[in-house]
C-alpha cells in the first residue's frame, strides 16, 4: 500500500475509534513518544480516552476528514493535513459541531505508522453539550499551548 495511503488509514481509523468510544484502538495508533492533552504514549493516552469516554450521556458522533494532503516528508517522519467536521446525533437530528483543519504528525515505528502529534485547528467554538470541554474558535485542539507570556 503506498505510504500516504497507509498514513490516511491510519488517521481513519483513529477517527473511527474515537466514534466507537474505543479507548484501546484510539491509543493503539498513537506513537510511544505521542503527547496528547499532557498524557504522553500509549498507556497514558489510553487512560485519557478511558475517562472520556466514561462521561454519563455522551451522544453518539461522527468524525469526517477530507482534502488530505502531505505538507512534509523527512521519510520515517511526515506531516499531512485535511479538513475536518464532527456531527453529533441527538434523537433523529444531527448538528455540525467542530469545522477544523487538521494537521497530524507520524513516525514510522517498528514498520508501522504511528501518529506522534496531532492538532485540530478549529473554525468553529467546539460546545458539545454533553461533555465538560468546551473551546473557542481559533483554539488549537491536541497542543499544549504556553500561555505564560
């Protein structure tokens, strides 16, 4: 399979693991050396997506990323973008809640693509309703931003 393929499944199928509330296939695609919201490598990100995913309540919802492309490629390390919306389901209707452009780092470890970093620049204010996070537009989901100065 070529190697920006591989790449583009493998954000997929986080996507999909984060739709599924499976905590154990969305860790199992992040890097050993991954940084996500403070919880670094698999085990600790695993553990984050665990109390997620644990909230009372939680509406079922869709991740769709689309206009991939590849805006670096160091051979073992690449960076890609894409656009992306989340819709959540409430009763029979849908509501778009986060328009973003995503912008995820991989490594090849072991043979195996691994996401190293990965950050949603969202358009939109993310407010779900139905989880304690909520973020404005302009925020860069996934990085750990100084605020210090």
């Amino acid at each position: 399979m070529d190697r920006y393929l591989e790449i583009e499944q493998l954000i997929a199928r986080s996507m999909f693991a984060q739709d599924e509330f499976d905590s154990l296939a969305c860790a199992e695609v992040f890097s050993e050396r991954a940084t996500v919201y403070g919880a670094t490598g698999p085990r600790e990100i695993l553990r984050l997506f665990e109390e997620a995913n644990a909230v009372p309540g939680v509406a079922p919802r869709r991740h769709s990323f689309s206009n991939f492309r590849v805006v670096a490629d160091d051979g073992d390390e690449v960076s890609a973008e894409h656009l992306m919306v989340l819709h959540i389901a409430r009763g029979k209707s849908v509501e778009m809640h986060i328009v973003g452009r995503g912008v995820t780092r991989v490594v090849r470890e072991d043979g195996q693509w691994k996401i190293l970093n990965a950050e949603l620049h969202l358009d939109t204010d993310y407010n779900p309703g139905d989880r304690p996070l909520q973020m404005p537009a302009g925020t860069i989901a996934g990085r750990s931003v100084d605020t210090s100065s």
